[in-house]
C-alpha cells in the first residue's frame, strides 16, 4: 500500500542537468523513495516499456525533466529529433501516469516557449501570444505541447499536473559537448581550453548583445520541490485561469557578452574576446517573470558569478559531460 508520508517519487531524466540537480534536492528530504531508470533500462519513448514501468512500481509522484535538450546550433540542424523525441517521451509519461494513478506530477518545460518577440519581462499569459523563435521552434512547441496535455489532462480526469517554465539553467552535470550545449557550458569549455592552449582569442558566435537570464540549477531543484509540496488550493490559485505553468527565474538578465566576460574572469582567460556577428544571435531578450513563483514563497539563493565559479570547479573535477 502506498504511504503518503514515504511518497514513491520517480525522476525521469535523473542523469540530465535538471534531474541530476533534483535528485540532489530530494535526497536532502527524509522520507522520499526515490526511483530513477537509465534510457537503456526504460527507452521513456517506447509507450509499453513505459506502461510496464509505471504498471509495476506504483508510483505516486513524478518529475518529468527528461528531453532531448540543446543550444541554437543543435535545435537548428535536428528539429526532427527535437520534435520527436520529446512529443514521445512527454506523451507516453504523463498518460501512463494518468493511467496509474499519479498522485501529481511535475512537467519541466523551459523559457522558449514563448514569443521571439514578447513583452519583456515575460509573463505566463503570454504563451502563444506571437511567433516562435525559428531556430528552436521544433524544441518550442513540444514543450507547449506538454504543458497543454497537463492542463487537458486536469481538466478532463481532475489530476494534479504542473507546470513549470524555468529561464536558461546552468550548473554542475551540464553537457559541455563543442557544438551541442548551452551557452554557458560551451563558453566555460572555451574559454577553459582557450587558457590551456594560450589562444590569443575566443571567437564567439552572434554579437554579444542579446540579453538572458541564467538560473543556478540547483536552485531551479528547490523551486521544483517547494512547488510540488504545495497543496492544490495553493498552487490552482496563484495560477491563470485555464493555465497550469509558472514560471522559475531570477528576475535578472545580462548580455552574453556581459556573461563573457563573467566565464572569462572565472577561468582566468586573459585574451580577447571577439564576437562573431554573421552568426544568429537567437531572441534578442528573454526575461521571465516569476512574481508568482516568488509569492509562493520561493527565491533563487546563488548568484551568477558564485554559480559560474561553482559551475566551473565542477567542470574541473573532470565529472562533466563532454
């Protein structure tokens, strides 16, 4: 029988960057069981193995942080793979933990769901107010499709699915791959063998100028946990009608180049830094608006530049993944 006080929790996508930072979070909390699977021991977009999964372990709640994820160069050259692979994973894990009586569960989107060009700061009530940004486009709508599932599955079967949208995250088990990361872990690594290599210059794709927000992904983990053991008046409240998604940010932006020169000081790099502007720059601007999740009683603790430091002893540590 399944016990409230000892809840089964199962993390999907426990080696990512945001499942790996959950895992952590959750384990500084008693009471909680844990249940991880790696992709060879449950393929998330196989529909079956994912209804025996659910069928046999009895779970009560879910993070659903599993995705295919990338920077503009990766989301631009296989928005098929984008596509496909996150519709199959987020379809098969919220219907088979619709099917098995999922007490709640939790479904991580990401900023680029909204407009290229929408009001800044961005609000919830946004979504689908504009245009997306084409060079993640594919990546975009998937992650609108997983929050418009939740909403239809709550609307229809009365289950408690949330939603949240969290800004560009950063931290320690982010994948530093040259060509298919991030922002930040790919100018960390740059910058990192640009020091080794005594490079006179770190060549940087865009102009430098546009602006974002970055959220330390362990605080990203805290805000996931304190919005999960929200009661359900609580959370349908600070909610919009007919939404289910909150945003998680930090209320903060700065310009690449400012976050350049940040990763710059971090790794001691002392060349020149020069910006590449025949490449795409992506949204000129992307800052969310979380008031919400702070009413909630919610704040980020970590600072950009101590997240980079920490971000970057990691990466040291040769634990990345490169």
């Amino acid at each position: 029988m399944r016990s409230s006080s000892s809840p089964r929790i199962f993390v999907a996508g426990h080696q990512g960057l945001v499942g790996s930072a959950l895992v952590r979070a959750l384990r500084r909390q008693a009471g909680n069981h844990l249940i991880t699977r790696s992709h060879a021991e449950c393929d998330l977009t196989d529909q079956m193995r994912v209804r025996d999964f659910f069928s046999s372990e009895k779970i009560d709640h879910v993070y659903l942080a599993a995705a295919r994820v990338g920077g503009i160069h990766a989301n631009n050259t296989y928005p098929a793979e984008f596509i496909y692979e996150n519709l199959m994973v987020q379809a098969n894990v919220i219907h088979e933990a619709w099917r098995s009586g999922v007490k709640r569960l939790l479904f991580l989107g990401s900023s680029c769901i909204y407009p290229r060009l929408a009001r800044q700061p961005i609000k919830e009530e946004d979504l689908m107010s504009g245009p997306l940004e084409p060079t993640n486009e594919a990546y975009a709508s998937a992650k609108i499709a997983g929050i418009k599932m939740c909403e239809s599955y709550n609307r229809q079967y009365g289950t408690d699915f949330r939603s949240v949208m969290p800004t560009n995250l950063y931290g320690p088990g982010d994948n530093y791959h040259p060509e298919n990361s991030h922002v930040i872990p790919a100018l960390l690594r740059r910058f990192h063998e640009a020091k080794s290599n005594n490079s006179d210059a770190v060549q940087i794709w865009g102009s430098g100028t546009p602006r974002r927000e970055f959220l330390y992904v362990d605080d990203m983990a805290d805000a996931c946990t304190h919005i999960m053991a929200l009661d359900r008046a609580s959370y349908d409240a600070i909610t919009a009608p007919n939404l289910s998604h909150i945003n998680v940010g930090t209320g903060k932006d700065v310009t690449i180049s400012e976050v350049a020169d940040l990763i710059s000081s971090v790794t001691e790099y002392r060349g020149k830094i020069i910006f590449d502007d025949t490449k795409p720059d992506g949204t000129p601007r992307k800052l969310m608006d979380s008031h919400k999740v702070f009413a909630l009683g919610w704040s980020p603790k970590v600072g950009l530049k101590q997240g980079l430091k920490e971000t970057y002893q990691h990466f040291l540590t040769g634990r990345a993944r490169c």
